[in-house]
C-alpha cells in the first residue's frame, strides 16, 4: 500500500547550515527564520550536536566526507545539498553522499520550502525502505535457521514431515515461536565458540 506523505509543520524545527560565510547563507537564513526555523551555521567543522537538527543544508561544492560523522548515504537528517558547481566531480560525491533534495546556487527568494518538505519525504522514505529491508533479512536468517533445524532433526532418522512436526511441537513445549526454537535447537548442536578464545 502506497504510504500517503504529509506537510509536516516546520515552526520551530532546527536547521543546520554547513557552508562558509557567504551570501548564500544569508539568503538561505532569512527564508529559514521566515518559514519559522531555527538555524545554526557552521564551517569548516560540524559539530556532534548537528545530529540533533531537523535538518542539514550542505555546501556540495567545497563540502567533503572527512566533515561528517557518518558513512556517505547514512545521514541521520534529511540533507539539501546548495549546489553552485556541475563539475562532475562535485556531482559525483553528491550522488555518493546520498542528499535528500537540492537547490542550486545562488539562493534566491524562494525554493527552501518545497526543498525542506522534499528531504523530510525522502528521507522518511529512506528509512522506512532500510527498516523493511532489515526486516526482510531477519525473516530470511530465520526461514534458514528453520531449516537448519528440521534438517539437524531429520537426521536423527526422521523423515522431513516428521521432523517439522517435532520442531512445531517442541516450540508448543517451549511456549516459544517456531522460530525461537529452531534457534535452539541449530545453537544446541552448533555451540558457538567463546568470544577471545585463540582456535588457531
């Protein structure tokens, strides 16, 4: 089912601004404030506490990965990139940066907007994919641990059918999921070996 986006209210949301003092930020500021934002500009360093921002705008053009404390494509913001430059190697580290919604430079009177309701739904977007896509590789893992259990119990001399009716009825025993003691079983055949332990 298709997820129905929303305006979100921006008054009082935290804008932060890493670009260098320039007029561009000037104008970027004074359509933040109107809008009802509050914004912190910084540059050359971005602070720990930009994580606690609503959002980050980024100067593409003189911005580079050794000023954020995280993997390029896992910000956790919604990012605009200002855009001055098309050289491709600018291009090129935006699209590996992995930036919500852009405006190109100079700024203007208008376009910050839309922008800031733009990188809120791709980001939102971007995370509900990665939470669906961790989901998906937990319940693969398990269907495997699955097997890995009915295939420990089959060879015990049972045939398969038996076997997955024994792992249903042991997790009735348990009083825990399907799941759950598939993983016990597969752990109690498969003992892990102690973390530090030297087997060279």
């Amino acid at each position: 089912m298709r997820r129905r986006l929303r305006i979100p209210d921006l008054g009082g949301a935290k804008a932060a601004i890493l670009h260098r003092p320039h007029a561009t930020v000037t104008a970027l500021v004074r359509q933040l404030q109107a809008i009802g934002l509050e914004v912190d500009c910084h540059w050359p360093d971005l602070p720990a506490s930009t994580r606690g921002a609503d959002y980050l705008f980024i100067d593409v053009d003189t911005a580079y990965d050794d000023q954020f404390p995280w993997e390029p494509g896992e910000a956790p913001l919604p990012t605009i990139a200002l855009i001055g430059s098309e050289a491709p190697g600018r291009i090129e580290w935006l699209m590996n940066f992995g930036a919500d919604a852009q405006i190109l430079k100079p700024v203007g009177d208008g376009g910050v907007y839309s922008a800031l309701l733009i990188a809120r739904a791709t980001f939102d977007a971007r995370v509900e994919k990665s939470g669906e896509i961790d989901a998906l590789r937990r319940r693969l893992g398990q269907r495997q641990t699955v097997v890995r259990a009915v295939a420990l119990l089959a060879g015990r001399g049972k045939t398969e059918d038996q076997a997955y009716e024994q792992l249903r009825a042991m997790a009735m025993a348990w009083r825990v999921s399907f799941e759950e003691a598939a993983d016990r079983i597969v752990a109690a055949n498969n003992p892990e070996p102690e973390e530090g332990s030297d087997h060279g």
